[in-house]
C-alpha cells in the first residue's frame, strides 16, 4: 500500500516536472531509464522515491565527492546554522578568510588569494576578467569540446559551437583550438593574447586527460608569452582524479584555478578563484570590482571549509586513485570480453569514460544500467561516452557491484543484437 502510495507520488513530482521546469528533460532521462526522482540519499548511494536504490556514479558531474549527505558536513552546516547567516558581502569575515587561507595552502605552488563565488561559471568569468584587467590584452584561448560554464565569459569559452550560437554574439575575442595540440596553441597566441584556459581532464567533452606534455607546454609558452595560464579544476578537483588537484600529476601550477563544485560539500553552493600575488596589483587598484551577494558566503564557507577537511581526514585522494585501479582492471575485462560495445576507457582516478563504438549505446547503457541499480549517464557532449563519477568515498564492495552492474548491462545489449539492431 505504501509502495502504491510512493509510486503515485513520483508519477504526480514526474507530471508536475515536466508541466512546470521541462517536458523535454523528463522525455530524455526516462528514455535512458533516469527519470528517478531523487529521495534518500546516503554516501555512494541514492534512492529513487519509490525505494529503488541505485549506486550514484552521476554525482552531479563530480560535485558529491564526499559523498552523499555526509554527516559530518552536515554537522558542520548545522552548528553553523546556531550563529550565522550569509553574512554581508561587503564585509571582511572570519569563515571567508580561513577558508580562503586553506585553499593557498592546499593548492600547489604559491596559489594565494581567492575571489568567492556561487558557481563555477561564476568562478571562471572573474578569471577571465582577471586575466584581461591585468594583462590589459583582450584574447583568450580555450580548447575544443571544453565545457567552462554557461554564463557570459564561460560561455565564450566553451568548444561546442552548439551552445554558443543560439546566444551570438558572444563576447568577442575567444578562440579555440584543438584540445592536447601544443602547436596549435603556440600558433594561435599573439601579443593580444590575455590568458589560455584548460580543464586537465575534459569532462563534458568526454573525458579526455590532457597529457602532463602539454600542460608542462602550456606553462612554458605563457611564460614566454606574459599570458595567465587558467585552470578549470571545478570538476577535477578535490580529490576526483586521484590527487587533490589534477595539475599536481603535471607538476604545472597556474596563475589562476577556479574550483566548485564538491567545494560546495553537496550542501551549499560555494565557487572560488584560486590566483598569484602578481595577479594581485589589478585587485589591489580596483578592490569592489567584482562582487557577488551569495558567492562565499559565511555559511558557504563553513561548509566548505568541513569539505576540504572531510577530503583531507580521510585521505579520499588516495583512497580515489586506489579505487580508479580497481575499476581499470574490470574495465580491462569488458575491454576483452565486450569489443563490439566498448572502443576504450579513459580515466583519470575516479573520473572515467567509457568510450563505446556507438553513439546508440550511451543511452541503451544508462537504461541497463539503472535497471541494474545503477546511475550512470552519457555525456550530453558526446552520447557514446558514458561518464562514471562515483563518490570518493565508494567501497572496494561498491566497485565490484558497478562493474558486475557493466558487465550485466552489455550482455544483455549483446543479447539484444548488440549495435546492428540500431
Ligand atoms: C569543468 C567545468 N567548468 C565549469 C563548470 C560550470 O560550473 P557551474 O555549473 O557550477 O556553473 C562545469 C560544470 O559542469 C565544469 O564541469
């Protein structure tokens, strides 16, 4: 009866969706098995309103690294609650300044001050403008394919022109050029030329590392060049590639990162612009140039601040890397045993695509997938890759549920007819 009660309840939220926010989304996840409405939520796990329980490997691309409704983050918002608001945005405070000396001190090199936000589009547009008031040069140079966020200066930065044209003219001055290919950067940079932005690993574009070469390159050309060399880490960082931050596998640090995400501890939305004392002389001269009501806020920072710690206590970078390698090798299983359906697996720690041969099998996957308890999706960049983000957090156990989860999901699709049925 209750089940009964349940069901009918996530058909009305369903209804109510698609009537009031988007018809075309609830059309799209249920056809890929996803039109889940989220109920409890629990580290790796999340269940839908009607009881069914589906291991996360969504994760709001890489924003639940600690997990889903941790306690201890929860705990930290909660006696944050019995003493503060968001606190005025003008003013100085105690939980933007620690959390904004924590992020100089575990961010590589000499990274030092911070410019708060809500979300990581947020976070990039302030480092483009950074990038632009210091520099006073007007270029910026991003990659194809890469996703930085849909507001004004992001959006120019993104490498799908899809998402761009609709909206044209965008700001001028962007260029992009092929992701991983020094030379056609090194080409394209002038004596315009404000900043190079670069994802470590692509995300929306399909999960495409880039090489510790090319981000070593990047950093000799802007050097050579007096550009600001910015770094999205808003999906890499925080412990999701198997080091705090993906830049640290490079050994590259850049004059700017922007990160939020996981910051946010899957609790308050919170973004931040990490950058270098030289950047600073532009700040100093104009102090209220960039401003943001709700961008770290006081209890966005307490949460953020119980984030960083949480990632740091548990030793979730490591435990990621470890758990990414356990992944690889039934991956490597799938690889052999599934060459009709799997083309190659791209990873970093716990951030992994699987590249199938097909564009049909991302959404054929995340349907098998959900039938098999668990939530993965394709990228809306590139439907025949499916990305994979669990919580850092996930068990050895977990793991193993996932991957039989693939191996269930692409024995059934072969059964099926495998790719000539479509
Ligand atoms: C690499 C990267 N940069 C920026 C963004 C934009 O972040 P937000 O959606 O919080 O504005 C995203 C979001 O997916 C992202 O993956």
């Amino acid at each position: 009866m209750r089940k009964e009660r349940l069901a009918e309840e996530k058909r009305e939220a369903l209804a109510a969706y698609a009537r009031y926010v988007n018809p075309q989304k609830v059309r799209v996840l249920k056809n890929a098995g996803l039109d889940i409405i989220e109920g409890k939520r629990e580290g790796a796990y999340v269940w839908d309103m009607n009881g069914t329980r589906y291991i996360d490997c969504v994760t709001s691309a890489g924003s639940f690294n600690v997990g889903r409704r941790n306690p201890e983050i929860i705990a930290a918002l909660k006696q944050a609650l019995d003493q503060y608001d968001l606190g005025g945005f003008l003013m100085c405070s105690k939980p933007k300044a620690d959390l904004a000396k924590k992020l100089s001190e575990i961010t590589p090199g000499d990274l030092q001050y911070v410019m708060y936000g809500t979300g990581g589009g947020e976070a990039n547009d302030f480092a483009i403008k950074l990038a632009r008031g210091f520099t006073m040069k007007t270029e910026v140079i991003s990659t194809l394919k890469a996703y930085h966020g849909h507001t004004g200066f992001s959006l120019a930065a993104i490498g799908r022109e899809e998402y761009r044209k609709p909206f044209e003219p965008m700001v001028p001055g962007f260029r992009h050029v092929p992701f991983n290919d020094l030379d056609a950067m090194k080409n394209t940079v002038t004596d315009e030329t404000a900043a190079i932005i670069i994802e470590p690993v692509q995300g929306e574009g399909g999960i495409h590392p880039a090489t510790d070469q090319y981000l070593q390159g990047l950093r000799q050309l802007c050097d050579e060049r007096e550009v600001v060399l910015i770094f999205d880490e808003i999906q890499t960082g925080f412990g999701r590639t198997g080091k705090m931050f993906c830049c640290e596998y490079a050994g590259v640090v850049p004059d700017i990162m922007t990160m939020g995400k996981s910051l946010g501890g899957n609790l308050y939305p919170i973004s931040a612009a990490i950058y270098r004392d030289e950047l600073n002389d532009f700040i100093v001269t104009h102090p209220f140039i960039h401003l943001s009501t709700f961008g770290g806020s006081d209890l966005g920072c307490i949460v953020g601040m119980a984030a960083v710690d949480y990632i740091m206590k548990n030793r979730l970078p490591e435990h990621a890397a470890a758990m990414g390698e356990r992944f690889q090798k039934g991956f490597d299983d799938l690889l052999k045993r599934y060459p009709e359906l799997l083309l190659e697996v791209r990873r970093k720690g716990l951030m992994m695509g699987l590249q199938y041969t097909n564009d049909s099998i991302g959404p054929r996957m995340s349907y098998q997938l959900a039938r098999h308890g668990v939530m993965a999706i394709y990228t809306g960049n590139e439907p025949s890759v499916m990305r994979l983000m669990p919580v850092l957090g996930i068990r050895p156990e977990e793991v193993d549920e996932v991957l039989d989860a693939l191996d269930k999901s692409m024995a059934e699709i072969m059964k099926q007819g495998g790719i000539e049925k479509y």
